[in-house]
C-alpha cells in the first residue's frame, strides 16, 4: 500500500514538472499577413479572442509574412520560417501577388506552376507531421460582379487551392468565396474598394475581422 501511494505521489511531481507545450500556430504568407500582427491586423485580432476566452495559455501565434512574397518565395524561405519554428499548424494564405503581379509588373507565377510548387510547400510541411490549413486569396477588387481586372485568374487559382485541400488532405478557409459574399450583400454600389479592403487588395478592419472569423470557424473555435 505504501508503495502505491509513493507510486502516485511521484507520478503527480513528474506531471507537475513537465513542461506545458502550447499548440504553436504559424501564419505564412504576403503583405497581408505581414500586416496581421499589427494592431488590428488578422492575428492580432485571433489572439485578442484567445485572451479574451482564457485560452491564451494554450497556443502561441507566429506571422511569417512578408510583401510581396509568392508562392515559390513561400518555399524558398520554409526552412528558415517555417520548420525551424516547430509549429504544429500552418496556414498558408497566399495567391494575391502571384496573380496580381502577372498583369502589375509580369513576374507573377503561370498556374501550373503556381501548384506544383504549392504542392511541393505542403508536401514539405507534412513531412515533419504539422497540420496545415490552405486559404485562397479573398480580393484584387472588390467588385462582386467579377468584373475586376483579375477576377478570372483569382477565382482559377482558388480553384487550384481548393482542389489541392482535397487531394492533400488539408482544411480549406475559403476567403475567396467569404469575401465574394459579402461584397455580394454589403457593397450595392459595386465599389472596387473601402468595404473589406484599403486598396482593393489589404485588409481594413472589417477585413482582418473576417479573415480572423474565418479561420478561427475552421480551428472550430466559433460558429
């Protein structure tokens, strides 16, 4: 008897002195996520919920974005951002700079290129057995009659992401279609601008509380 209470008494201290992991969850991506750990960014905004719900404890958030980046900058820059860091949830949120720039500058990424190095980024993250979670791009425009300038290009590249959660086994945040409906709902005079973005592209704070809404819907963290 006194050995089974010795037993428990030392299972208790061993308990008590193991370190508590938080759930590590990195964001990955462009100028949109670089933004998002600013005051009133996306991140900022999931980790403000965290505190508020007494959660804070359990995860850490990291941002990992930086503009301009496209996909095979995403990939180039994995090691040093990404599996260095040891996160146990990656969102990849990229796409924007990858269509946009094709008509801006012409250095954006051809579609069959666009998801084969996609592929080779999650392939790579699920390798070291991190979960990660796809987000297409939401906007270049904000018209909700697809008549933006890149529309056409957006809406294939979604596809391509979306595609890529089924035969990847990954999660999908579908900006794309949550900030179609939106606009769909919330902008009547078909404005290319000012109802969920600064610039037709990045985040206003109505924005980045949508992006956080979306995301934390597939963390199942809200309804």
């Amino acid at each position: 008897m006194k050995k089974m209470i010795v037993f428990l008494v030392l299972s208790v201290a061993l308990l008590a002195m193991s370190p508590f992991k938080k759930t590590h969850i990195l964001f990955f991506g462009d100028s949109i996520t670089q933004a998002g750990v600013n005051p009133g960014g996306y991140i900022t905004r999931i980790q403000r919920f965290l505190d508020s719900t007494g959660k804070a404890g359990d995860y850490q958030l990291t941002g990992a974005g930086i503009g301009g980046n496209k996909i095979y900058d995403l990939y180039l820059r994995l090691e040093d951002d990404v599996l260095s860091k040891k996160p146990d949830i990656v969102f990849i949120y990229v796409g924007v700079n990858d269509v946009w720039h094709k008509t801006g500058s012409g250095t954006g990424t051809d579609a069959d290129k666009f998801e084969k190095f996609y592929t080779a980024l999650v392939k790579k993250i699920q390798a070291q057995n991190i979960q990660v979670i796809l987000c297409t791009p939401a906007t270049i425009g904000e018209k909700w009659d697809n008549t933006n300038q890149q529309d056409g290009d957006l809406n294939a590249y979604s596809k391509i992401i979306a595609r890529l959660a089924t035969s990847l086994n990954c999660k999908l945040v579908d900006l794309r279609t949550s900030f179609m409906d939106y606009n769909k709902q919330h902008n009547p005079d078909n404005k290319e601008k000012g109802i969920l973005t600064t610039d037709r592209v990045h985040l206003n704070e109505l924005g980045n509380q949508r992006v956080a809404n979306e995301m934390m819907k597939v963390l199942g963290w809200v309804d």
